[in-house]
C-alpha cells in the first residue's frame, strides 16, 4: 500500500502535449462516473477508490475521510438572468490520503476540467486548510464533517453495536462550521466549543462553559442524525461543563483535564497579516522561467495575457492563466505553484486556485487596487 502523501507532490507532472490532452479528454469521455457532469446547478461529489473516481452518496455529502482524497463539482449560475453555467472544482486532500490518492484526485480534476471545456475554476484543498468557498459549500449541512478512516483502511458503514467510541469536536460559526473526529480523550476537549462522543447506542452532548449558540444547534443536528441513522434506538444525553456523567468521563477521562475555551482557538480563522505578490511563469526565453513581478499594492495592469502567473496574497495562492499563454505555461502552472510554496518555506496546505482569464471569480478581482 501507497504510503501517507507529500502534499508537495499534490499535482501530478503533466506532459503538455497535444497527445496528453487527447488521452485526458477520452478518459473523461469513458468515466462512467462523470456521465452527464455539470449540466445542472448543484453539487457533485466523488471519492478516488482504488485508482478509480466513484461517486459520492448524496446521503453523505458533507463528510469526508481524513484517509481519502475527494473531487468536489459545484455547477451554478451568475444570475437566473445569465443562463450560462459555472464551474468550480475542489479536490480535497484528507491528511492521511496515500500518494497514490492524490496523484489519482489531482489527475482526475484536469480530466473533469477538459470534459468541462476547460472553464472551471480549480482549487487545490487540504484538510484543515480550506477555503471558506469550500467550507461554505457545506452550510446547508451544517458543516464540513471529517471522520477518521478512509477506503484503503477498509472503512465500511459499522452498525451502530460494533462501533467503537469516538470523539466529534464541533467548531466554528453560523456562516462556518466544521466537525472533525478527534482523539479520544478529555485533553482533546476545550470549554469553547462543543463535543460529541459516539458510543454506539449511547451518545452524549456536550457543552463547554463558552460554547457558542450555533456550535450547540448543531451539536443537536449531529445527534438527531446519529439517532435517525439508528432507528432511533440510540439514546442521548447532554453534559454540562464538569458536571457528573458516568459514560462521559468514563470513556474520555477526567474533566479536568480539559482546555480552556482560549486554549481552543478563535472560531474565526485569523489571516496573517503579509504583502502581496505576483511572479510571472513564462518559456518566452526558451524555458520555463519564474520572476517577480510586483508585491505590495497589485494593479490588474501587472497581468500579461501571454502568460501565467502566480498570486500570492499569503492565506492562499492564485494560479492566474493568461489567455495567450503558452500551453507549457498552462499545463505547468499549478505544478510550479506547489513548488513556489516548497521553495520558499510555505505550508504546504496552502490552498491554491487556478483561474482563466476572463473567467475569474469575483474574489480574485478584490486582490487589486486597480
């Protein structure tokens, strides 16, 4: 088995011939899975499955597997005045997803990309790290939900007798929330936030002293929805704080080994505070070369049609493609935006998204002054 993923290697090296993207077209057209893609405003989803795309259960949208690597296709409208559709491709990379997954995941996107005539907007995810665009997609469901486990694990659906404990950390506000398993015990807990412990046919709720009212509303939603997928023969209960509850403190440890609310962190993502910076990617000398192009304050004046660039605003990376760019420069652009990342001593969860020119969303547009 493939072992745990360098996020560095998140994109695969493409060959950027005519030929590499004749054969990425015929495979999208032969994905039995991406049948009839994009042709209406929702959501798809697909987990990569043994080296293959297998779509993702209306049922569970919304949560993902630490140990898998998924694509995300959101189709939408600008307006119901506009009838052209709109593209946006996520594929989200779990923290324990094999090298394998990703290459498959990053691969996939580009074919659904080309199936889709190339239009839509890509971005790279990593757990922990997304974009408030992909969080967001998730607030019909009340959040992202991210559970241990993944399909090279040999995760299946565990009726609710054979489950094993487990610890739901919910965090986050009534614009974004995310559920995530955490370990368990009490030192994973904080009094900030809400956490829920699943112990089969018995659930407990709880709150921490600071717990906020949305964290709590959906801590209810997560419970209601174990008990439904039980039949309803689960039971629950809600502890306060550091008040008594036998299977609680039993399972997870003592109460007072919890953290703080401080300790739990903001609820609000902090940005850091960083300048700007656009580097340009061009072969116009014979190979691909990447340079400065401005930082500070960006004007749209510093993009150049002919070629690609890269927009560093700190919290994320733009992979801007000029509509005159070479197809080297197209086919290489999110490669060297990962290496930018590794070359210079950046997380390698920064999220990045590539954008067509003419087609960016309104969010790049903000990043300049002019």
């Amino acid at each position: 088995m493939a072992g745990q993923a360098d996020f560095a290697d998140s994109n695969i090296a493409l060959l950027g011939s005519d030929l590499e993207k004749e054969v990425r077209l015929e495979a999208a057209k032969t994905v039995e899975a991406y049948k009839g893609s994009g042709q209406k405003v929702g959501l798809e989803i697909w987990r990569i499955e043994k080296f293959k795309v297998v779509k993702w259960p209306e049922n569970k949208y919304g949560t993902f597997f630490s140990g898998d690597s998924f694509i995300v296709l959101k189709t939408y409208k600008e307006s119901e005045e506009k009838p052209k559709l709109l593209y946006d491709i996520h594929f989200w990379l779990g923290s324990e997803t094999t090298q394998d997954e990703m290459g498959v995941a990053a691969y996939m996107t580009v074919v659904l990309d080309d199936l889709l005539g190339t239009l839509p907007v890509q971005y790279r995810e990593v757990q922990d790290y997304e974009t408030d665009k992909f969080l967001n997609l998730w607030g019909k469901k009340g959040g992202i939900k991210i559970l241990e486990g993944g399909i090279e694990s040999g995760f299946n659906h565990i009726a609710p007798k054979d489950y094993k404990p487990r610890l739901m950390h919910v965090k986050g506000t009534k614009n974004s929330m995310r559920v995530r398993e955490v370990p368990l015990s009490s030192k994973s807990m904080n009094h900030g936030d809400v956490f829920i412990l699943d112990n089969g046919l018995d659930i407990v709720e709880w709150h921490g002293d600071n717990a906020g009212v949305f964290e709590k509303r959906r801590g209810r939603e997560i419970v209601n929805s174990l008990k439904e997928e039980r039949n309803y023969k689960a039971k629950s209960t809600i502890c306060d704080g550091t008040d008594d509850h036998e299977t609680l403190w039993d399972i997870v440890g003592p109460a007072s080994e919890i953290g703080t609310a401080e300790s739990g962190g903001d609820d609000q993502k902090a940005a850091p505070e960083q300048p700007n910076a656009l580097f340009r990617l061009s072969d116009a000398g014979g190979s691909l070369e990447i340079t400065e192009a401005g930082s500070g304050a960006l004007k749209k004046s510093m993009l150049d049609s002919a070629d690609v660039f890269i927009v560093d605003v700190g919290v994320l990376l733009y992979c801007w493609v000029g509509s005159g760019a070479s197809k080297n420069e197209r086919r290489k652009g999110m490669k060297y935006a990962t290496d930018f990342l590794a070359q210079n001593g950046r997380p390698m969860h920064t999220p990045i998204v590539k954008v067509i020119e003419g087609a960016e969303p309104a969010d790049f547009h903000h990043v300049f002054v002019g």
